[in-house]
C-alpha cells in the first residue's frame, strides 16, 4: 500500500478553496483600504466586527464560552502577538510594500515557528526543517536586497512585515506552551476580543476620523468591509472547520496556497507587476513551506 494520500472529504473541498480566496485576496483589498482610513481604524474595525462574529458562531455551534481559572491570562499573551502586534505591524508595513509581496513575507510564519518551537517547547530541529529555514531564510534575503537596492525605496515596510510573520510564529508557538481547555471557537473569539479593546483605545487616543468605513470612496470601503467580514471573520471559521475536518496537511495547503493568490490578486486588482526577485522569493518560500508545513511520506508497506 502506498504511503500516506491528502483525501479531501468533498465537504471540506469549499472550505479551502474559499479560504485560500478569501485570505488570498484580502491583501490587495486591505492595501486598498488602508489607502483612505488610518491603520489603527481599520484595523478595529475589522476586528471588531470579527469578534462580534466568532462569538455568535461559538454561541450558535454550541461552544463553551466560559473561561476556566487562569485561562484569560495565557489567552492574552497570545493574543498580544496572535493579533494586536500582528494588526499593527501588517497594517503599517502593508502601506509601504506591493500587497503581493506583503503575502509573500507574512506567510513565512511557519518557517519562524522552528527556532522559537525549538527553545520554547524543545521540539527538534531536523534536517529536514533547517532545510526549510534556510530556503525561508533565503527569499526573505532576496526581498530585503530588493527594497535595500530599488530607487527611493526604504526597507521599513519589508521590515514591519517581517516582524508581522514573526509575530505570528510567537503567538502559534505560545499557544502550544499555553494550552487552555476552551473550544477552538471560543479561544479565536476570546482572543479577538482581547485584541479588540486596546487597539479601540489605541485608534481613539492616536488617530482621529470615523471609527467606520462609510464615507470612503467605493474601493477603500469595499476592502475595509472585505476584510471585516471575510478575512476576520469568515477565514477565521473556515479554517478552524478545515482543521477539525481534515488533517493538518491537508489544513497545511491553504498556507501554501494564499501568498500565491495574494501576488496574482495584487497583479489583477491593483496592477502590481512584481519582479524577479518576488518571483524568486515566491518560489524558495514555495519550497520553505512545503518543507515545514506538509508532513512527509510515510514508507511503502512490505509487499
């Protein structure tokens, strides 16, 4: 019998093919909201309304939503990376760097996971994940040198969006040393919200403006409420559906998927043209993930 196959049940198969869209596309369209309403704003908004959301879906689904002891403190050191420092440095960086290459650098997360899960949790650092930090570590140069070397271009956006990636990698990792039992829906509700409150405070104290998108032109209002609603919220569920309907590989995918649509839906909204070091960088993160992410084959039974 061969080795191990991604069967995808044919309930799950929209489920990934709407996740890999819908964060996919939401870089091109959070690029263009950001191009009208301030960072903090838009993202509280979108937050917000996730929030509002997840815990509706938690409380429909039938999830426990009541915290045990000790279990909203380990929930907010993860939401301090998970979410609040992610928003602030995606949504910094994002107006600085084409989206497309954005999706490209954030999306190195699990590539970062190795050496924080490694002096965090113990894990091991085989060959097989070094061979992947090094090609991970290797686009990020390529994208670096790019903005280092492009006329009039400053690495500050690049750098903001690594620090996102990198945020992300803390708050995955954490929240295996953390564990909590609370349903899946229930924790990414209760970390939403957690998130949710400073950066109203944060948006109320630094920015002025509406607290809304109505009022922005047509596009800008169009990708603040994409994001709120598809991206914070819909995303959100489908991949915790993916997750408990699938295996982990199969879950694994959508990682490798959504840069690839981030950089065609930057070229065909937008007009982005990225040039050959995206394409490289695209490709050696390719690698990366599909290194780090998907489990590998098992061995052929005997006879």
């Amino acid at each position: 019998m061969s080795g191990t196959r991604f069967a995808i049940p044919a309930a799950a198969i929209w489920l990934l093919v709407g996740l890999v869209l819908g964060w996919g596309m939401s870089w091109p369209l959070m690029k263009l909201a950001l191009s009208e309403m301030p960072p903090l704003r838009f993202r509280a908004f979108a937050v917000g309304v996730g929030t509002i959301g997840l815990f509706a879906a938690a409380w429909i689904s039938g999830a426990r939503l009541a915290l045990p002891r000790g279990a909203l403190s380990r929930i907010a050191g993860v939401a301090f990376f998970n979410s609040i420092a992610w928003s602030v440095s995606m949504a910094y960086g994002l107006r600085l760097v084409d989206s497309g290459r954005a999706a490209i650098v954030v999306y190195t997360f699990p590539v970062w996971s190795i050496p924080l899960g490694a002096w965090l949790l113990g894990e091991p650092i085989t060959r097989r994940r070094l061979a992947g930090l090094v090609l991970g570590m290797s686009g990020m140069a390529l994208l670096l040198g790019g903005e280092l070397h492009a006329v009039g271009r400053a690495p500050l956006g690049a750098l903001l969006l690594l620090g996102t990636a990198a945020s992300w990698a803390v708050g995955t990792v954490l929240m295996k040393r953390w564990a909590v039992d609370v349903p899946a829906s229930a924790y990414t509700a209760w970390m939403s919200l957690i998130a949710f409150v400073p950066l109203l405070a944060a948006t109320l104290l630094l920015e002025r403006g509406p607290l809304h998108p109505f009022g922005l032109s047509a596009g800008p209002m169009f990708g603040a409420f994409y994001s709120a609603l598809i991206a914070a919220l819909f995303c959100q569920w489908a991949w915790l559906r993916l997750v408990r309907l699938t295996s982990a590989g199969v879950a694994s995918l959508s990682i490798l998927a959504v840069p690839v649509v981030g950089v065609a839906s930057g070229m065909v909204l937008l007009g982005e043209r990225p040039g050959a070091s995206d394409i490289g960088a695209l490709a050696l993160v390719l690698a990366s993930l599909g290194t780090v992410v998907l489990p590998s084959r098992t061995r052929r039974a005997p006879g």
